[in-house]
C-alpha cells in the first residue's frame, strides 16, 4: 500500500511541477524596452527626473561614469557625501575634483536608475550645451548606466532606448536589430547576444 501511495504521490507531484514549468514559459520577466525623446539632433540630450523634479541628461558614451552637476545640488536636494581622492579630465582637459552623493532618485522614463553617483562642475560643458541646444543639462549619463541599463542612441528615430539588450529578441529580425521605424542596423554579432 506504501509504495502505491508513493508512486501516486511521484506521479502527481511529477504533473504539478510541469504544469508550473508549462506556466512560467509562457511569462516575461525581463521588462520591455521602452524609449524617450532625443530633444536635440545634434546631441543626445534626453528629459528625465532626478528626486522627482524634471532634468535634462547628456548621454555620453565618451563618459565612464555617471556625473550629477554639483552646483545644482540645492536644487535637486541631493547631498555631496565626501571628496573622493579622484580628479576626472573633463570637458577641456579641465581636472575636476569628484565627490560621491547621497540622496539621488533618479529616473528615465519608467526605469529608476541606480548607480554610485558622483558630483563634478559640469559648468562649463552646462554652458556650451545651453548655447548650442538651449537645455541646460543636470548630468552625464555615462556608459556605466549605458550598459547596466541597456541604453542606445537612435539619431534617426530621436529616440533613446532603454533596455536593449535585456530582452533584444522581439526587436530583432534575423542578423538586424531595429532602431528607427525606417532605419536598420544590421549586427551580425548581435545573434550570439540573443541566443
């Protein structure tokens, strides 16, 4: 009777764990790329929110890492922590002193950006930005935040993507990832990434 009874609870468990299996393909967890607005055709400059207030963003993936402008630290209420034993070249080959931040909820589009933020003066480079496109920039989004969040730049579409590369297959057709509604980049690497 015991081994009966194990047997049947074999076999049911064995029919609950497909059916769970057969559930879980059928979900997506990764999220969906979404997209905001190139505001400039010439720089990729986007809107997004830093601790809830609108802020503009140079997307640089000149930029190793991601920088918050310190003299707008009142205004955005983040807060300089300590001065790091670092100094960046900056815009010019100006060596900028770096100090780390605390306090910073940070947002593009949906996506809630997390990363170590660092403070510089973006004074000089906020100026020639403003100059050039009229949007006075916040912060360099540097590649760090590029790639752990899946970033692209499309000139064509003014767009910028977030979150290729989590989930690239519905973007892609066959060795052609799309990036515009008329435009294609075609990336014959980009199969390995998918598979």
């Amino acid at each position: 009777m015991s081994i009966k009874l194990s047997i049947l609870s074999i076999f049911f468990l064995s029919i609950c764990i497909d059916a769970y299996t057969q559930t879980l393909k059928g979900l997506n967890y990764e999220i969906e790329p979404s997209s905001v607005k190139l505001l400039d055709n010439c720089s990729p400059i986007i809107e997004g929110t830093l601790n809830g207030k609108k802020a503009f963003f140079l997307v640089d993936t000149g930029s190793t890492i991601t920088v918050l402008d310190l003299s707008q630290k009142k205004i955005y209420g983040f807060h300089t922590h300590k001065r790091l034993n670092k100094r960046l070249l900056g815009f010019g080959g100006k060596h900028m002193g770096v100090w780390s931040i605390l306090n910073v909820d940070m947002r593009i589009g949906e996506r809630f950006v997390s990363t170590p933020f660092l403070g510089v003066s973006l004074a000089q480079l906020k100026k020639e930005i403003y100059e050039r496109t009229g949007y006075g920039i916040s912060g360099i989004i540097g590649s760090d935040v590029i790639r752990d969040y899946g970033i692209m730049v499309d000139f064509v579409g003014k767009r910028c993507l977030i979150g290729v590369g989590k989930n690239l297959s519905r973007d892609v057709v066959g060795d052609t990832l799309v990036i515009g509604q008329d435009a294609f980049l075609s990336w014959p690497y980009l199969r390995e990434s998918i598979h």
